[in-house]
C-alpha cells in the first residue's frame, strides 16, 4: 500500500466475491484496497493486515473487532460493517476511539429460509448418504421421513421464522410457534399455534431454530430441551450457534439422539478440524452458508464499499454510532 493513499482491508472474504462488484473498482479509485480471503488468527497476522489500514470492512460476525483488533490497528478511522448485527464488534470502543461505524441493510431472509429447508429435506431423505452410496457404485434402500402430516416447532417467528412456518404449512405440515413477545395473532397469520417451548420441543417432529441470539436465548437449546425432543425428530439451526449448547448436543448424539440434525452455524466459525461434531453421520454441516448467496453478497459489498467512498469525501452514511 502507498503511505499518501487512503487504506481499506476486506477481511474474511471466503468467497473471494468482494473483487466481483462494480463498487470494488469505486473504492479502489479514491483508496488502497486489499482483500484478505482466509481468517486471521495470530497477533502478527492482524498486525500486518490491519496495521496500516485506514479503514476496515468487517463480514457480518466473522470479522469480531474487539480491544485486541482495536490495538493492533492504531491507524484505524472507519469501519464498514457488512450487515446490521454486531455482536462482534465493540461498538463502545469504536466510539471511544472516535472510529465511526457504517452497516448496510438487512435483507429479506429469504435465502437463510431456502436453506432451512435444504437442510431439512436432506436429513429427511438422507440425500448426503444415498448420493455417497449411489457414487460407490450402490442402490442405497434409505427409508425417509414424509414431512407432510407431521409437525414443525419454529423458535422465533420474526422475519425468518415466519416465513419458515409458512413454507412449512405449504408441506402441509402443521407448526407451533414460540417466542418472547409472540402472541396468538402473530402466530396465526403466519399459520401457527402459538405454545410454550416445552410443548414445542415435546410435539415437533422438525425443530428450526430461528429466533435471535441474545442473553435470554444464548444454550436455550441445552441439555433438558434435548431430553425434550421425540427420540426421532429433527433439528435444525440456521439462526446462531450458541442458541444451541454444543457439549450438550454431541453427549445427546452419542446416546442416538435427536433423529438428525442440520446445522449453518456454530460457537466457533471456522468449525475446527477435530470438532466432534463432525464425526456423526446424522449430523449435515454446512459453513454458514445461510446468507452467503449471489445477489445478497453483491448488495452486501456494493453498500459496503460505497459507505467507504461516502466517508473518504467526508460525508459518512449509515453510520450507527453518530456520536462518533
């Protein structure tokens, strides 16, 4: 990077999709913009990505920016946040330092929801094992699960789980529903049965997690609510991972339960190598796939980087910390 130009790092651009937008060549018209494509994990690799930069774009909940990040990025003076949540992101700090804050919009779900139910259709159908089977040279005799008729419990009826209870019903399967603040109303227009948790978890063949991670949610999905779920059911998590206590479901796994399960997210991301969860056949991993879809990463990274160039001409937008 020159030492008279403006400097941006992208960080954490696993689909090396950041480069594809035509914002990309905006941005690198008024500064320096380097891409990092794998994780970072030491101190020295920080150091040496961020230490000169001017200014950060952050990947939703991959890119975490704590006192640590803040400390070896002593030249920082704005972060781009892809997306609105930020529990990674020391948003106080970032004040304190006087580093301004710009996120891009929330999109519809949409594509969080279609994955919802490939996983699902796939533990159902066992897809990942019989196409194994039929590439070794066999006729797999998997017997699936029919979901019509059976019951869907969605933990979280906001604006994905909405539209997962009325995906559900297309099935025609019949869905209960629970959160906080759910009420009956809510619940019936999106064609659900408000209940408690317990009697959720206690019916549902089919468990989605989508309800937000937050102090109240946080290993809501533990121990006693595994013991809950029919021996057989199937339970997915495409909200957050810590919604679902780790330890607690790979010791319900080892004694052959819940039925199956799908998972988008975890406590730790990058999984680790070695994590026991991916030693089970009934478990489908994917790698936080949920949002990470053509047309939303092209919009993600098209406001991502017009926030930057809004901020080199000195008129920073979407910024969530004003006082900054």
């Amino acid at each position: 990077m020159s030492d008279d130009r403006f400097r941006v790092v992208v960080l954490d651009d696993y689909e090396k999709f950041s480069t594809t937008v035509p914002a990309y060549q905006e941005a690198s018209a008024v500064a320096d913009v380097r891409v990092v494509e794998r994780k970072l994990t030491t101190d020295e690799e920080w150091a040496a990505a961020v230490g000169e930069a001017h200014a950060v774009v952050l990947m939703r909940e991959r890119s975490p920016f704590r006192e640590r990040e803040f400390a070896l990025a002593p030249s920082l003076r704005f972060i781009s946040q892809i997306g609105r949540g930020i529990p990674h992101l020391d948003l106080a700090e970032a004040t304190r330092r006087g580093i301004p804050v710009s996120c891009t919009p929330n999109d519809s779900g949409a594509s969080t929801v279609e994955l919802t139910f490939a996983l699902l259709l796939a533990l159902a159908r066992h897809i990942p094992s019989v196409s194994q089977g039929m590439r070794d040279g066999g006729w797999p005799p998997s017997v699936g699960l029919l979901l019509e008729g059976r019951t869907m419990g969605v933990i979280g009826l906001g604006r994905i789980g909405s539209k997962v209870a009325r995906i559900a019903r297309a099935f025609s399967m019949e869905v209960l529903a629970t959160g906080k603040t759910l009420t009956d109303e809510r619940a019936a227009e999106a064609g659900a049965r408000r209940v408690s948790l317990d009697v959720l978890l206690e019916e549902s063949d089919v468990v989605s997690v989508n309800c937000r991670l937050n102090a109240e949610t946080r290993g809501l999905i533990g121990r006693r609510a595994l013991e809950r779920m029919k021996p057989r059911a199937l339970l997915i998590n495409t909200a957050r991972g810590p919604i679902i206590s780790e330890e607690a479901l790979v010791e319900s796994l080892g004694r052959g339960r819940p039925g199956g399960v799908g998972l988008d997210v975890y406590d730790e991301e990058p999984l680790p190598p070695e994590h026991p969860l991916r030693r089970f056949d009934n478990v489908i991993l994917a790698s936080h796939r949920g949002y990470a879809v053509d047309r939303i990463l092209y919009q993600r990274y098209q406001s991502a980087f017009a926030n930057v160039v809004a901020f080199t001409e000195g008129k920073p937008v979407n910024v969530i910390n004003p006082e900054a």
